[in-house]
C-alpha cells in the first residue's frame, strides 16, 4: 500500500507541477496558450523583410526570422501543433495594432528607437540601415540643399518622415512634404513626378530600384537624414516572458551562423517575384551585432568588430 501511497503522490505531484506551470503563464504566452495561435503582422511591400509574392503569401527575411521564433514559442508551450495567422499592417497602424493585441509580433523593417519603446519593445537587431533618399537622375538633385522648395514624399508613421519634417524645419528647405499609404505608393510618386524625391531606409529604396521598370534612371543619395539605425522584430512592451523567448531565438539563429545563411538568401541572392538580386554583402556592423546581438536602439553601439 506504502508503494502505491508514494507513486500516487508522485503523480498528484507532478500533476500540481504541470498545472502551476500553466497557471504561470501570463501576457503573450498565456493567450498563444489559450488560444493555440500566434499572429504575424507582415508588410505588403518592405522587400526584402516583408512583402507579398506573386500568390500574395508574405514572405522576406523578417517573415523567415518570424517563423523561427514561431517555432521556439512552439517548442517552449510544449505544442504539437501552433496555428500561424496572418495580418497586413502598414506604418501607420503596426504600433496600436500590435499594443491592442490584434498581432504578437510584427515582422518587418521597423526602426528600433528610445521612443517606441516607451511604447512596445524590440527582439535582437537584424539590420542596419540609414534614412536617404532615392531620386530622378534627371532632376540634377546633388544634396539634401537641392530638395528646397521641391515635394519629397515618405511613408506615413515612420521615422523617415519624421527625420524629414525636422530637417526641413531645421535647414529652412520650405520643402512640400507628401505622406504616402506605404512605400510602394511613395515610390509611384516618384516614378510619376508628383515628388521630386523619396525619403526612406536605403535598403527599401534600393529594392524598388532594383523592382522598377528602369533602374538605370534612379539614384539614392549618398547624405542621409540619419546615422545608421537598427531594425527590430516587435513585440508588446512589459511581456518578460515572452521577450526571453523571443530574444533566445533570435539570438540562436544570428550566433549559429543561420542568420548569415538567412541574410545571404534575402540580401545576396535572387528573389521572388521577379528574381532580383539586391547584392547587398552584410556590413561589418551588422557581423558584429549577430556575433554579439542587442536590442538596443543606440546607433552608436553598433560598431564593426
């Protein structure tokens, strides 16, 4: 009886183990639980970390680094199965969208700042990018003095337009600033002449140079509105739990040497729809930043090794 008394006890045990275990789970990780999804949050046009194919299935470097975290989450609730739903943002409504819980993460090309994330939070850096702009070669633009009194567009929400506004102010440009939907709009501005510039990240830029009709007619500026900026995968700010998760997996995959493999197939290689090849080799600074990651949002403490 003795035996059976202690083997009933050990069950009873491990029973009220498991059952504190998920009485533990809060925030992110208790709704994913609960629920038995997680939500993405992609772009439509962020190439190469988040934009739509020619099935209309959000793909791109972040949506890779996306699914990887998936996984981790998976394997961390103990789930056989974690359904993945899907939901467009755009620059505009990421942020409230993420803090009122309609996506978990937001897999795209945000930039990573002290003050977002007073607001939500940020998983290891994956790029480095700096705000320029991309212009006719024609327009006989030199620098950033040349856009005064000209119409230079950017995305709604970002930093860019914000990075523009204060420039324009700051330098007396009497600049006419036009807020686009996305980024794809912003650059149709361009291509139509109804702005004489586009102010955005320069590897966005680069890729719908690279996706456009002529690439040879377009420019991006060698001056740019910011020092190089960190981006970042989101998530809701004050989760704990679930930023360790987060940041462990990211962090596996840069320190493994996947993300280099990762970084290689989006940045170095062809890629959907049309095959385009953006040939840009990762910087020195991001190698360091995937040797050691960080989700800091300084732009001085990306420094190459």
């Amino acid at each position: 009886m003795k035996r059976f008394d202690i083997l009933g006890l050990a069950v009873a045990a491990a029973f009220c183990v498991g059952a504190a275990h998920a009485e533990d789970l809060t925030g992110t990780l208790k709704s994913i639980k609960d629920s038995g999804s997680i939500t993405l949050g992609y772009r439509e046009s962020s190439i190469p970390f988040s934009y739509l194919d020619d099935n209309q299935k959000p793909v791109g470097f972040a949506m890779d680094l996306c699914y990887k975290i998936v996984d981790a989450v998976k394997k961390e609730l103990k789930l056989d199965k974690l359904d993945v739903k899907l939901e467009p943002v755009t620059s505009s409504n990421r942020i409230p969208l993420l803090a009122n819980g309609t996506v978990d993460l937001e897999c795209g090309s945000t930039t990573n700042n002290a003050e977002r994330q007073k607001q939500i939070a940020f998983t290891n850096t994956h790029f480095l990018t700096a705000s320029r702009y991309v212009f006719k070669k024609a327009s006989g633009i030199k620098s950033i003095a040349d856009l005064k009194g000209k119409s230079v567009v950017s995305t709604a929400g970002t930093t860019n337009i914000k990075q523009l506004t204060e420039a324009n102010a700051a330098r007396g440009l009497g600049a006419n600033i036009i807020p686009a939907k996305d980024h794809a709009e912003a650059f149709l501005m361009v291509e139509t002449d109804r702005a004489v510039a586009f102010v955005m990240d320069d590897i966005l830029l680069a890729s719908l140079v690279a996706g456009s009709k002529d690439p040879s007619i377009y420019a991006i500026s060698t001056d740019a509105f910011s020092t190089p900026e960190p981006y970042g995968i989101m998530l809701r700010k004050d989760d704990p739990a679930f930023k360790k998760v987060v940041d462990a997996a990211t962090a596996a995959v840069y320190t493994s040497g996947e993300g280099q493999k990762l970084y290689d197939k989006w940045f170095m290689s062809k890629i959907p729809p049309k095959g385009l090849n953006l040939n840009t080799p990762i910087s020195p600074e991001l190698k360091a930043e995937f040797a050691k990651p960080s989700d800091s949002p300084d732009p001085a403490s990306y420094k190459a090794m």
